[in-house]
C-alpha cells in the first residue's frame, strides 16, 4: 500500500503507472459525472459517487493483476486494509480481477479524504466506504485501474 498526497513526485511515478496522466485528470475530475473514463495512455478511470457506510457493514476485495489506485474527491472515507492472506476468499470475479471475502476485521485503517490517495496492490485487500463520522456522508472520488505486469 501507497498513501500520501496528490501530487508530482518521481517516487509516485515509479511505483504507480502513469502518475503524470492521472493527476492531470484527477484536476479537472471534480465536475465529471459517475462513470468509466479511458485516459489517452490507456489508462480506465472510475469516478464514483456514494454514501459512506457503517463499519460492520464493510467488505474486503483484492486484485491479482491491478493496483487499485483512489484518489479522494469530496467528503472522506475509511479504508481498511490488511493482507489478503489473512482472509479466506468467498467469491471471485475473474472478469474484474477481483477477490472478494465475507470476514470483516477491521483493523489497520487509511483516510481517504480531498487531495490525498491511497495505492492497494496485488494481495492487499481493502474494505472501502467506511464513514468517519459516525454517519453517512456523500463521497465523490477516483478509482484508477493500473495493470500489474507479470
């Protein structure tokens, strides 16, 4: 996992594909509409749009052959985060390249909030959504697939 701030940096850069193209997205993705996005360097970007949710109802998902990089938006969440290993899979999603796993312990977490990014790599699952409040609250951010070369 990758956290920090939404910004230029060759350390970005060589650990996230394509960091240039997505920061100059993510500063005019504000007013964008939920939907898929296909960057010119052939990068799929997602702007999603939802309410945050309760702890208990948080569920984790891991990749085999993308980062899944978010970007925040508007309003915040909490992202959970522990090693895949950790859970026993429930379901899988070939087609999305996705894990998915019905345990929920919630230990280590991150903030996703405006201006900031949080990278989760292949074998990192991650729980998203949660509030920070205590309550629900709308959250607006980016999520970038980044292919993984084998």
């Amino acid at each position: 996992m990758l956290t920090g701030k939404v910004q230029p940096s060759s350390l970005y850069s060589l650990c996230l594909p394509h960091w240039e193209d997505i920061l100059a997205f993510a500063a005019t993705a504000k007013n964008l509409s939920p939907g898929s996005y296909q960057l010119e360097c052939g990068v799929r970007v997602l702007v999603k749009s939802y309410d945050t949710k309760a702890p208990e109802q948080c569920r984790y998902e891991s990749h085999r052959k993308t980062i899944d990089l978010m970007i925040g938006l508007e309003g915040e969440e909490y992202i959970y985060v522990l090693p895949a290993q950790q859970l026993t899979p429930s379901e899988e999603q070939p087609e999305r390249d996705a894990i998915k796993y019905h345990e929920n312990p919630l230990l280590g977490r991150v903030l996703l909030s405006p201006g900031s990014f949080a990278a989760f790599f292949p074998g990192e699952a991650h729980g998203v959504g949660v509030w920070t409040q205590g309550e629900k609250q709308p959250l607006k951010k980016l999520v970038v697939k980044l292919p993984v070369e084998e």
